[in-house]
C-alpha cells in the first residue's frame, strides 16, 4: 500500500503543525476569512476525518489537547470554555483572536510557562 505524502510528511503519522503553519500563512486560503472560531472547527474537522477514516491519533494531536489546559493556566480559567474561547474573549475580534492564537500556540510549542512574565 502507497503512503500519501504531503511536502515529504506522511499525513497518516504527523501532519498537523504542518497544518497550522501553513494555515497561519494563509488564514483566508483555509478558512475563507481570519477567524479563531473557523480555525477551531477546521481543527475539529481535522480530528473528526481522521477518526472516519481509522486513522490512530498522531503524537501531535495528542500534544496539541494538551494546549488547552496551557490556555485555561495561562488566563486563570477553571470553567469549560474551550481554547478558541477564551483567546477570543481575550482579543478584540475574531482576526485579532486568530493571530493572538498562533501567538500563543508559539509559546506553547516552545515550552513557556503559561503564565506570562
């Protein structure tokens, strides 16, 4: 069986970060317009066909759940609102939660404590 392949990734192990970077470079092109609450159900919808499909959860999906407890540290939030959520009550509107995002996402990936300095 041939393994798809997308800019030398199998998409079937990790593809993810490579998802988001290149949405990050062209928000409209994969969301249509720059909104957290769009880049929240492309993610959804990510995870959703890759359950359809049988596909296991990669090492990266399982990091990425981890940024939402990240969020909820980082902004004191113990209720279950969801990381999308929260930057946008944060941010002035939905492009400025989308960058605020990527921002943070950063962070996370980097290793920052989520609680500023």
């Amino acid at each position: 069986m041939t393994q798809v392949t997308q800019s030398g990734l199998d998409v079937k192990t990790e593809y993810l970060y490579n998802l988001l970077a290149r949405i990050k470079q062209r928000p409209g092109m994969y969301l249509g317009k720059c909104s957290i609450t769009r880049m929240r159900m492309l993610l959804d919808g990510y995870g959703m066909a890759r359950s359809e499909l049988g596909l296991p959860r990669t090492k990266q999906q399982c990091e990425f759940d981890k940024f939402q407890d990240w969020i909820q540290e980082r902004f004191k939030i113990t209720s279950s609102h969801g990381w999308d959520s929260i930057i946008l009550f944060h941010s002035a509107d939905e492009r400025d939660a989308l960058d605020n995002f990527f921002n943070l996402f950063e962070k996370f990936q980097n290793g920052e404590s989520p609680l500023p300095s």
